[in-house]
C-alpha cells in the first residue's frame, strides 16, 4: 500500500494482508475517513459470508456469471482525476476542490469496490442454502454422536453396577445370549455371543416379557449382530427379555417366535 492513496487498502486491511508499518498507517487513517471505515466493515461481513460457505464449490456457471459481469462493468464508471467539467476546448482542467480531514471524496476505485462487493455477496447468498445445509448435518451428526456417548455411558454402567445380575441361555444357531440386569439403575442389556448376522430386510428386536405380554426394546444393529445393546426404557415389571426377528425397522409386536426368552435374575431391592 502507498501511504499517499491509503483509501485503496481496505480490501487488503480486511484480509490481513498489509505488513505492520501500513496497516498503522491505514488504522490512523481510519479515524478520520468514516467512508474507510464503513467499507471496512463491509468488507469484513462479506468475508464472514463466504467463510461460513468456504467449504463448498461453486457451480461452473457462477464463476462465468462473475466473470461476464465483470466484463460489462462500464468503463470510467466515475470521471478521472483533473477531467474538465463543462468546459470547450483548451480549457484547462478545473482543480479538485479541498477536502477536510473528516469528509473525503470516495476515488473512483470505489465503483469497482462496491460492485465486487455486492457480487461477493451475491455468491456468498447462493451458497447460503448449501451452508446451511451442511450446518444442520453437522449439527445433526453431533446430536447422534451426543446420544451414542450416552447409550454407551449408560450400558456401561450397568455392566458394571455393584448390584448387577447375569441370565444366559443357548440360542438356536448356536450362540449364547445374556441378560444383564441392574434393578438399581432398572436398566437391562442383552450381550451376544456367537450370534449370526439377521437375514437380508430383517432386524433382531429387543423385547421386554412380563405379565401383560411383549414390550419393544429396541433393535440390536444388523451390522454388529455380536454387540451389547442396551434395552431401550426401563425395565419396570417385566420378568424376561426376548429377542426376535423382524421387518427392517421393528414391529409393534412380535411376529416371529422368540430366537431366545431369558428370565430376568435377581429379585427388585428395596
């Protein structure tokens, strides 16, 4: 930046792009140019714009819509410096007139700088859609994630609460499934072992058995059919836990006999 044209750095003040001896020349300046200053903080909301929308590519046919725009750009948008005004030939160039230290003419850079501007903008809005689409999938990927580290928290704790309780019985194809139970934190979890994936389109459902029949428990997950899974809910009265095979998704109730019944251990503690 030249410390004589100083109007021309506020693009290069807001990108951090001045070295130290120019930007303080450039902020003394700012104190006494309201129009540098409101540029300023123009173009700093503009690069917060497309900072938020700086990890999506534009399409193709915007860089050539900017592009074409740039080329229609009139050229000598404001007159030149020292142009003669309302005058015949030979008449000598009239003189800039004086300005105070708190009002300064905008140079005519300033017609381009509004212009890339308002086209900075314009981009930063037709990313504003993907922007906030992407905000709401990472905002709905760290909810999943918040409510993963509370499932895991919780059937951590109850295999290993100091008054858990072990059911095991053989399944069908071999494997093995436990139950383990802890009436003081009333949750249950069922542990598989040597359990095979689910057919293709179905599911293995969590149930919990009692007096008034099934209740859902949740779904154990296809991809890791030999992974603990807490039982969703707590236990209340039930007196068993069962375990079938259902339509992706679930049922309501069981339309499949039960691939294992296993009795809950242990009597409720006061």
């Amino acid at each position: 930046m030249g410390t004589e044209n100083p109007h021309e750095a506020t693009a290069a003040y807001v990108l951090d792009a001045l070295a130290e001896p120019e930007r303080a020349v450039f902020e003394a300046h700012l104190e006494t140019c309201p129009d540098c200053a409101r540029e300023v903080r123009e173009f700093a909301a503009t690069a917060a714009l497309l900072g938020a929308a700086a990890a999506v590519e534009p399409p193709p046919a915007l860089r050539g819509a900017v592009l074409r725009r740039i080329r229609e750009l009139p050229a000598g948008a404001e007159p030149e410096p020292g142009a003669v005004r309302g005058a015949g030939p030979g008449t000598e160039p009239a003189p800039e007139p004086e300005q105070g230290p708190a009002r300064h003419r905008a140079p005519r850079h300033r017609a381009w700088s509004r212009w890339a501007l308002a086209a900075c903008l314009a981009v930063a809005a037709g990313l504003g859609g993907v922007a906030a689409w992407q905000y709401q999938r990472a905002d709905t990927a760290r909810q999943q994630a918040r409510t993963a580290e509370a499932r895991e928290a919780a059937l951590a704790g109850v295999l290993s609460a100091p008054d858990a309780r072990l059911a095991s019985g053989r399944i069908p194809d071999g494997g093995t499934g436990t139950v383990v139970l802890s009436r003081e934190r009333d949750r249950a979890v069922f542990v598989p072992s040597g359990m095979a994936a689910p057919p293709a389109g179905r599911v293995y459902q969590l149930w919990f058995a009692g007096p008034g029949g099934m209740r859902p428990a949740g779904l154990m997950d296809p991809a890791r059919p030999g992974a603990p899974a807490l039982l969703a809910g707590p236990v209340g009265g039930a007196t068993g836990v069962g375990v079938t095979v259902e339509p992706e998704g679930g049922s309501a109730a069981p339309t499949t006999a039960p691939l294992v019944l296993l009795a809950l251990p242990g009597a409720r503690t006061a």
